[in-house]
C-alpha cells in the first residue's frame, strides 16, 4: 500500500473511532473507553505537568540565586565602607597618641625648642628611604637638624622647600650618628649605623669599652650633629671578629621609620631666661 493510501485508512480510522466515541459517549462502555483513554494518557501529562514545574521551579531558582547575589554583593559594599571607616578611627587614634607624646616629652625636654610635623609622605625611589614632613625653611626648618617621634631619635633633615622637608631616617644605609651605649659599669662610645636590615648596630667600640647587653644608645652630642642625651634604642648583642679591632653591638631601635606618623623637629637650645 502506497504512502497517500495509508493516510487516508488512518484518517478514516480516525474519524470513525471518533464517530464511536461520540456515540458512544454517554454510555457504559463510552466511559470505559474514555477512561482507559485518560489512563493510557496519564503518564504523559504527569510527565508534562513535571516538566512545566521543573521549568518554573528552575526559573524561580535563578531568580533567587541573582537576588542572594546582588545581596551579597551589597554585604560586601558595606563591609569595605566599614573596614574603612575603622581604618580611619585606628589612624586618628594612632596620630592622637603620636601628638600626646610629643607633647609629653617636649615638656620634659624644656631646654630644646621642638617643631611638631606630620609625615605626609615617602620616597623610596633611591636607597635613601626618606619622608617627608609637612614643614618647611618658612617654619625654621634647616638641613641637619635632628628629627625625633616618640621621644626617640628618628632621622634627621637632608632636604628643605618652603614648606616642606626630607628627613632620613637613622635606618637608612646612608646615615651615621655618634651615639653611646649606657650602661651600668660605664658608657661605650661608637658609632650607629644601618645593619641593611631595618635594624641599627653601633660600630667602632673600643675593646675594653663596658659593654653589656640592655644598655641604653643614646646620641653623644659629638660633631655637633645632634644634641646629646636624644634615645636611640638598646643594646641586644654584643660580637667581635678576628679581622676587626673593634667591637659591635645589635641595637634594637625605638623608632621604625615605616610606623612613623608625627615627628618633632629640633630646632636648637631654648633661650635661657633672663
């Protein structure tokens, strides 16, 4: 039987179970046909009606899955403006601390004239490491002079504009200061310098110098480059080599350049009163 043949039996198969089913619609076995009907049908619209609430299910999912998003996306917004916020209060704090030492030690230190300056930034573009203070030549700024933060010494003046100024700090590779070691049985004289690694180690003492370990650095006060008597650090170990006459001694320094916020600047001897 040829293809065009075959539809037109299978459409009139279908009209005339169509014809029964009408006829016999009303019926005992109508129902029963109609029945067995909907059953054989069953699966099939189960089937759909789980595909048709899988489908809004999955879009109900993705709605809440870009909604859970935006909202963490939110959280975290406000996390970065709180972590800020914190920041901010740590910093204040922190530069609070900073200006009440230095108000501190300046009226402890009544026979020096102090100049109170912020750390507006820092050069690392050389080796020298240098920050830079928000006071300058018109406040009375001059290269030089010794530049302390927390009463300790922290560097001094290289560089001089107007209004702002360079100091190095006394762990830069390039700086020296003449300085003592105090300690119970006598003072050691020598030098302070950069051990390279952020630390301080005072170099040239004598070998018969005392010398122990916990004696306070402070600055000698010789070539005039610093008032004696400003802080240093303390000594943590002493050694010698064969090759070297000399001694030296780790010094743990009072002053980390990297933590240095407020600084005051020494500007020389306060006038004697008349």
């Amino acid at each position: 039987m040829r293809g065009g043949q075959r539809s037109v039996l299978l459409l009139l198969v279908l009209v005339a179970a169509a014809v029964v089913l009408a006829v016999l619609r009303n019926t005992e076995a109508g129902s029963a046909i109609e029945g067995a009907a909907l059953a054989a049908a069953a699966p099939i619209r189960s089937a759909l009606t789980s595909a048709s609430s899988g489908a809004a299910a999955a879009l109900t999912d993705a709605q809440q899955f870009n909604d859970l998003r935006a909202e963490n996306e939110a959280l975290r917004a406000e996390v970065a403006k709180l972590r800020s916020a914190a920041a901010g209060v740590q910093a204040t704090r922190r530069e609070n601390a900073a200006l009440r030492a230095a108000l501190d030690y300046q009226r402890e230190n009544t026979e020096l004239t102090f100049l109170t300056a912020q750390v507006v930034g820092r050069d690392s573009v050389d080796v020298l490491d240098t920050l830079i203070i928000d006071r300058g030549a018109a406040d009375g700024v001059h290269v030089g002079m010794a530049v302390i933060a927390n009463g300790s010494l922290a560097g001094r003046v290289v560089g001089v504009t107007t209004s702002s100024a360079d100091v190095l700090p006394i762990q830069s590779v390039t700086s020296a200061v003449n300085a003592v070691a105090q300690g119970t049985d006598g003072v050691a004289d020598g030098i302070v310098e950069s051990d390279d690694n952020g630390g301080l180690i005072l170099t040239r003492i004598e070998p018969d110098a005392p010398l122990a370990i916990g004696a306070l650095v402070v600055t000698s006060g010789l070539g005039g480059g610093f008032p004696r008597g400003l802080s240093i650090g303390r000594v943590i170990s002493v050694f010698a080599s064969p090759e070297n006459v000399f001694r030296e001694a780790a010094i743990e320094p009072f002053v980390r350049q990297e933590r240095v916020e407020v600084v005051q600047v020494v500007l020389g001897r306060a006038p004697s009163p008349p």
